[in-house]
C-alpha cells in the first residue's frame, strides 16, 4: 500500500500529485522552453490529457510515487512536482526526477529540500539502500540541488544528451543508506 499523507518540510510540503493539480498552469509549465529545456517532455507538446495520463498512471503505479511540491505557507501553491521510481524491489534502489515549474522559486533551496525529503522518506520508510538522478552537466541548479541533499557524482556519460544546440555530458548522481542492509 502507497503512502498517501504528507511529508511536511521547511518550505515546501509533499503531497501525492493528484488529478485535480492538472491545470493549466502546469500545462504551461511543461510547455515552456525555459522550465523543460532539461525535461524530456520538451519533445512534445504537453496537454492536460498528457498530464492528467501521466499523473494518473503514477496514481495507479505501486513502483512509483510522484509528489506535487506545496509551499509551506498559508497559500499552499503547486510549484513543480518530484517522483521517486520506479522502485526496483529486488536491488532496493529508485531514481528520483523533478522540477520546478514556477521559476519565481528556482534558485531558493526548494529542490534540494524537496529532495532531501524524499531521500528521507526512500531510506527510513521503503528501507532503499540507493537512490540515483541524472543531470545535465549545464543544469547547474539541478546539479547543486543534488548535491545539497548529499548525492555524489559517479559517473559521466560524454555527449550522450542534447539541448540547446549543443551535445552535453549526462552525469550521474547516486546517494547510499548506509543503514540499511539486506
């Protein structure tokens, strides 16, 4: 059984991304160059039936859990979404994805915080012993974020990802439990 409650940080809570967080404004997140540059969903164009697909299989998904992040203040605003899976249950690890779609919150804290609270969450609650992101080497936000919430960067994949006209290197973050064990 999924864990549907919150997760209650500083700045931002985590809560299960539901359908009714599929409006408009995330449509136009998702469809903006400046948000998904970095995102695969830049590929195509972005609809309220593609994201209410997407968050709905998530919904349904026992090997994954996507969160809309909400401020922490009294007016409780959808700012970007962060997903842990899919959950590979034999080898005990997930990756995590994320982003921030309102750009007035990039630059303060809020992805490393949305991070760590899923890290938390992964590796006391589900008993992960891995968790792992990759990063385009330009996202620099990313980057700091992962680092922030304690990630370490493992390996780097040369030119394997494109964008803005140009080829970039993928690099690939991971973060241990070193309390767990099998």
């Amino acid at each position: 059984m999924k864990f549907k409650g919150e997760i209650i940080g500083q700045a931002i809570i985590l809560r299960t991304c539901l359908l009714s967080d599929c409006n408009e404004t995330y449509v136009k997140w998702l469809n903006d160059p400046l948000v998904n540059m970095y995102l695969e969903t830049r590929f195509s164009e972005q609809t309220l039936h593609s994201i209410s697909e997407f968050v709905d299989s998530n919904l349904k998904s026992e090997s994954s859990y996507l969160y809309a992040i909400i401020t922490n203040d009294s007016e409780k605003k959808h700012i970007g979404n962060i997903k842990l899976g899919p959950i590979h249950p034999h080898y005990a690890y997930a990756d995590i994805s994320y982003f921030i779609g309102d750009i007035d919150y990039w630059g303060k804290g809020i992805a490393a915080e949305a991070i760590k609270l899923v890290v938390d969450f992964a590796f006391t609650q589900l008993k992960l012993r891995r968790l792992q992101a990759g990063a385009f080497e330009d996202n620099i936000g990313s980057i700091k974020a992962l680092e922030k919430a304690g990630f370490e960067l493992e390996g780097r994949f040369r030119e394997k990802l494109y964008t803005q006209g140009k080829w970039q290197d993928h690099l690939y973050y991971g973060l241990l439990n070193e309390n767990e064990e099998r």
